[in-house]
C-alpha cells in the first residue's frame, strides 16, 4: 500500500515511524515532512494546504490512503476535495471531511454540538459583533477568571483566560471590534471557567464505531510549573494517574460515545481521530476544546503505547469495519519532552546545527521543526525534537527522557524540567 502522510510535526514524525513498521506498507511518503519523517519514506515538497498538488501527485504516484496529520486542511475541506473529484473519492481519507471538522474549526459549533448531545461542558454564550453590547454585559454577570474564544482557528492563540473584568471586557472588544485574531474572532464564545486538571483523550472511528486510544496529558505552557505563554505543547505523558478506571467510564460513556452518536445523528461524516481536550473537575469530565486529529506532542506518547498494526486500524476505518477491531495497548508510561528554540512560542531563530542525536540511547526521537542543510541536521521550528521513553513508571519513563534529552544540543535549546509534576 501506498500511504501519504500531511503533516511536518513531532505527531507525523511518530505517526510514520509507526506506519513504517506495519507489514501492509509499500511506500509511505510525507508532505512536507521534516528531517526525521525522511527516515521512513520521501518527502514531497507539497503544503498541507496545497490541494491541487496533492491531487497531481497523488494520482501521478498511485497513493492508495491519504492519512491527515494537522487540523488546517481538514477544516478547508482536502476530505471533501477528494470526495468530489471523479478520480480521487476511492481513495479513503483518514480525516473528517469540513462539516465535521468544525468541531475543531469553530468553537461555537462544537459548543451547539455538545448540547445539543447532553455532552458536559462549560456553560457559554456566543457574540458577534453587533451583539458586542450583550456580550460585556454577559461578562459583567460573571465571576472571573472569563475564558474568552475566538470562534475559528488562531493557531493555539484564540483563547484567552482574563482574571479581570476590565481585562475581559477589553479583550472582548478587541476580538469583535477591532477582529484581534482576524475573521477567526468574527464570533466569540464566552464561557464558564472550569476549575480542575486537564487530560487529552481519543478515539479512532469510522464513522459508526471506535477504538479509545490511550489518553494523554499534555503541558501547555512554556515555563516550569505552568506558567507563561501557551506553546503547541513542551511535552506529554500518558498514561494520566488521575484517569483511573472509574473516571475514563465516565469519559466513555458521558462523552467519547456521545460524540460519535451524535455526529451520526447529525448526519456529519467522520473517518479518523478525535481529541478531546478534557477538564476532571472533581472527578467529572468536561469538554474544554475537540480536535478532529491527533495531538502533538500527545502522539509522540500514545502511538508508541499502541501495539496493533496501525495500517491495519487505517484500512479498518476506511473500510467501515472498525468494529471487528480491538485495541492492544502497552502498559508502559510514555514520557515525551520536547526539545524548543530559544524564543519560542514568541520570535525564534532557525537553522542552528543540531548535535547529539547519535548518543541517544534506549529513547525514541521524534523531530518537530528540523531539516537537512547541505546534509546537516538544522533546527526549522520553535518546538525542534521530542524525546520519548517508555518506563515502568512515570518517574522512570521520565529519568530516561532527560538523560537522553540533555545529550541533543542546538544553540538556544530549552526544555521544560518539570514534565508530569502535577501527577
Ligand atoms: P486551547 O487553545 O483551545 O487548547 O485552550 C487553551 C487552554 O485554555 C486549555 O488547554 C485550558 O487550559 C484553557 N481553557 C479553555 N477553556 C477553559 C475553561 N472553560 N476553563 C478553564 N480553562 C480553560
Ligand atoms: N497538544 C495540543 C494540541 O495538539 O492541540
């Protein structure tokens, strides 16, 4: 089978690493891809976004799966691209198609969404700019901290916590009136603050059944103990302590099954992975955010926890028959840390020469921003490497991540020392 892989992260480095192993695989080819995807199939110089040239060379190559790594071309619809072009709808795409995808693409949908299927989630309002009015004296009837989100995708930026009032109720004008995150805070949900600790869960599905992969924990902010900016995640554990057996019923029944239901009932097609970004709030999860992929760098700690042959789960969802599937999933704890640009998630600087990458030993490196100048490996990203380890607990997973992690350097590298010091 020939597969092509979107993407250029951590999470598509770790998803090719996986799919290379898989027996079912002619040739697997990564667009763009990065340093350490080469590793595993060619590179195809093509953006995530560039659909008339995935079209060319997917039919000029004789791909036979098209699996979406990031939520950018989803949400543009390349699902529905290929479903209406004559000669790529038999390829399968693993991936919502657009209507779906608004799970992820609009805050507000998701918001209806849940709702509407008695999914937990906070309590919120929407605003648009003619209801700007309404929407400060909403603010004014809360209590802080105000969580305030921009309806459309603003690469991890469109959400912001505001401890006060007057804080909120300027960000509040600055997204509707003055568009602060451009078309993408056209409309802006408003909601309840939920006090508690996060987990990332998902599910593979084919639209009718599913598979619960293993669920994650990831660390969000750039400075230890959780502070700072947001990034795109400096690292991620999984298996989560708190989410015992008790808890991840709950998370099942109240809400990974739900959500499936309910795209099936809402007639929204859906072949692929769902995130869903979850809050424990006294042992009760809520739905803070979905995601119509995987998380990054969620995935460099779940795939590795996967024992079944992923190609095999792929074919599964695309032929409609997940439900004669079952998931087998290692015991092990997976720490990841990732390895950042000094800088980063603000300006960075790129193309510094990465050393170290050979003395890794006993850990998986997954790479997010690097490439290959004139055969040397450079930095090309804010978030560089993701180391990952397997261990027999957390605390050993982790000591085996930073021990190796410490050995790859590139000027300005940072890492968070503090991965999994909540749990
Ligand atoms: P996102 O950019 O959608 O991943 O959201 C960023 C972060 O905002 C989440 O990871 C949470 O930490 C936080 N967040 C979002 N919604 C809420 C909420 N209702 N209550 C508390 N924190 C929230
Ligand atoms: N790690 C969070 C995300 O992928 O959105």
């Amino acid at each position: 089978m020939k597969i092509l892989l979107l993407g250029s992260g951590g999470r598509e480095h770790a998803l090719a690493w996986k799919i290379s192993q898989s027996p079912l695989l002619g040739k697997l080819f990564i667009a763009p891809g990065n340093a350490g995807t080469s590793q595993f199939g060619d590179n195809v110089p093509l953006s995530v976004n560039d659909f008339a040239g995935i079209r060319k060379f997917v039919l000029e190559t004789g791909i036979d799966m098209l699996v979406v790594g990031p939520e950018d071309p989803l949400v543009k619809g390349i699902h529905d691209f290929f479903l209406a072009d004559n000669e790529l709808k038999k390829i399968p795409v693993i991936g919502p198609t657009a209507a779906a995808a608004r799970l992820e693409g609009s805050k507000d949908f998701a918001k209806q969404f849940m709702v509407r299927h008695g999914i937990p989630t906070a309590a919120y309002e929407t605003f648009d700019p003619s209801t700007l009015k309404e929407g400060l004296e909403f603010i004014r009837s809360l209590k802080p901290p105000y969580v305030l989100k921009a309806d459309g995708l603003a690469a991890g930026k469109g959400v912001v916590i505001c401890q006060s009032e007057e804080e909120a109720l300027d960000e509040l004008t600055a997204m509707l009136k003055d568009a602060k995150f451009g078309q993408a805070s056209a409309r802006v949900v408003v909601e309840e603050f939920l006090s508690g600790i996060e987990c990332s869960c998902f599910v593979i599905t084919d639209g009718n059944s599913y598979l619960v992969l293993p669920e994650a924990k990831d660390y969000k902010k750039i400075g230890e103990g959780d502070t700072g900016p947001n990034t795109g995640g400096m690292g991620s554990v999984s298996p989560v302590s708190f989410a015992d057996e008790a808890f991840l019923k709950k998370v099942e029944e109240r809400i990974l099954k739900p959500t499936v239901e309910g795209l099936k009932n809402d007639g929204l097609d859906y072949t692929g992975f769902i995130f869903a970004g979850l809050m424990n709030v006294k042992g009760d999860p809520f739905v803070i955010e979905y995601n119509c992929r995987l998380g990054d760098p969620e995935t460099e700690s779940v795939i590795p926890r996967i024992k079944n042959d992923l190609i095999e789960l792929l074919v599964a969802v695309a032929e409609r028959k997940l439900d004669i599937q079952t998931i087998q999933i290692d015991p092990h704890v997976c720490a990841t840390v990732m390895l950042v640009s000094r800088g980063y998630p603000d300006a960075y600087e790129k193309g510094k020469t990465i050393s170290g990458e050979k003395k890794v030993e006993g850990s998986l490196v997954f790479h997010a921003g690097t490439a290959i100048k004139q055969g040397e490996l450079i930095t090309n990203g804010g978030r560089v490497i993701a180391v990952t380890s397997f261990g027999k607990s957390m605390h050993e997973a982790l000591a085996l991540t930073y021990s190796n992690a410490e050995k790859i350097e590139f000027e300005g590298r940072y890492y968070r020392k503090d991965i999994g010091f909540d749990l």
